[in-house]
C-alpha cells in the first residue's frame, strides 16, 4: 500500500470510484480512440447506473472523453461543453452479467469515422480497469504505455510484436493474449515500460494480418 491508496486522488468530487474513476474510463476511452469524440453512447451498470447522477458519473465520463482530468474544474460542466463542440451523446443502461458494479460500456465515433467498443471499471480510488475492447476481453489499467493489437489469430504475430519492441528498445512488463475462438480474431494486450515509438506502430499496422492497432500513452505526457 502507498500513499495515494490512503488519501485517494486529486480530483474534483465528490467519489473517487463514481467520479474519480468515471473520468479516468473516458480518458483512457479517448486516448485508444486516437482522436476526439464525435458520437458517445454511454452506458452504465450496477451502481454507476443507480447512484451515478448524483455522484456526477454520466459528467465525469463525458469529461474524460474531451480529455479532462479527475482535477479538471470543468468536469460538472462537461456535457454542456461536450454538446457545444458538437459531440452527440446518448445514455442508458448496460446489460451485462456478473459485471463489477462500477462498470461502464462506452460506444465510440471519431471525428474520422473511426470506432472503439469499450468495458470499463472503476475499482475504488480512482483506480480503474479496461475489461473489453471491441468485444473481446482485456484486462490492463491503463498506467503504463499499453500498446493493443488486434489481429487474426495465426502463427507468427506474437513475435511481430515483441520483435518491434526489442528493436525499439522497449521493455514489455506484461503481455495478455486473448481470442474470440481458434482461427479467428485475436488481442494483445502489452503494458511496456518505455513508450512505443511511431513508427513502430505504424510499422505493426501494415503487418499482414493485422486487423487494428491501438496505443495508450501514459497519461502524464498527454
């Protein structure tokens, strides 16, 4: 235990999990988005979607998604600002099973047409975890540089990816792998110690096979 498990995070109330934690789902939602937010469906579980008005969850949400922090004082005005740039929102209720009652379901559009399917949980001190990305489970806090790949599920990928790594002297602190089925649509999950280079990224992208990649930058150099 350190510190900040004790005294909780900077941050604009009053819940560290409804609010704290809601904004942290949205910014790192954004982040793997790559761009801003044009459309928003927003969907809550459990006690997100039974106490979270009060708490401001459905704001905190929206302020993570137009790139605010948990200390951002414009958080209780976020879907105001949110609408006045043209983003369109929609809210409502999860349907989900066994989820972590902190839970949110995020359905993204960028201002390029691109799409992100996103679980998050808040865990309590603003700490939070990403349980699904485009349909397929995950598992990864979004803390460290996080670099996902989604890719066919054959030979020869998981190498692609640490052997760019390698070259780009970049350490992996952890790896997931995931699948939908055998033979059929894949993630990687791979929490790194130093930031992915660019070009790297780029370089994956075009990798035959590969279906989509997706970078999480720690959120301090943002």
């Amino acid at each position: 235990m350190n510190i900040f498990d004790v005294i909780g995070p900077v941050m604009v109330g009053p819940s560290s999990s409804h609010t704290a934690g809601a904004v942290r789902i949205g910014f790192v939602a954004r982040q793997l988005l790559g761009e801003e937010v044009r459309e928003a469906k927003i969907l809550l579980y459990g006690s997100f979607l039974a106490t979270g008005k009060g708490h401001g969850t459905d704001k905190a949400l929206v302020a993570g998604l137009l790139g605010m922090k948990p200390d951002d004082y414009r958080i209780p005005s976020s879907i105001d600002i949110a609408e006045d740039k043209g983003m369109k929102l929609s809210f409502g209720e999860a349907v989900l099973k066994e989820a972590h009652p902190n839970t949110a379901q995020l359905y993204l559009k960028g201002v390029s047409g691109k799409t992100l399917e996103l679980i998050g949980q808040s865990l309590g001190g603003g700490r939070i975890n990403i349980a699904e990305i485009d349909g397929i489970e995950t598992n990864f806090s979004g803390e460290n540089p996080t670099l996902i790949v989604h890719n066919l599920d054959q030979p020869g990928h998981v190498s692609e990816v640490t052997s760019m790594l390698a070259h780009k002297s970049v350490n992996i602190a952890t790896m997931q792998l995931y699948r939908s089925a055998k033979g059929g649509k894949a993630v990687m999950v791979v929490e790194c110690d130093q930031e992915v280079p660019k070009e790297g990224i780029r370089w994956l992208e075009r990798a035959e096979g590969v279906l989509k990649v997706t970078y999480l930058g720690k959120e301090e150099e943002k």
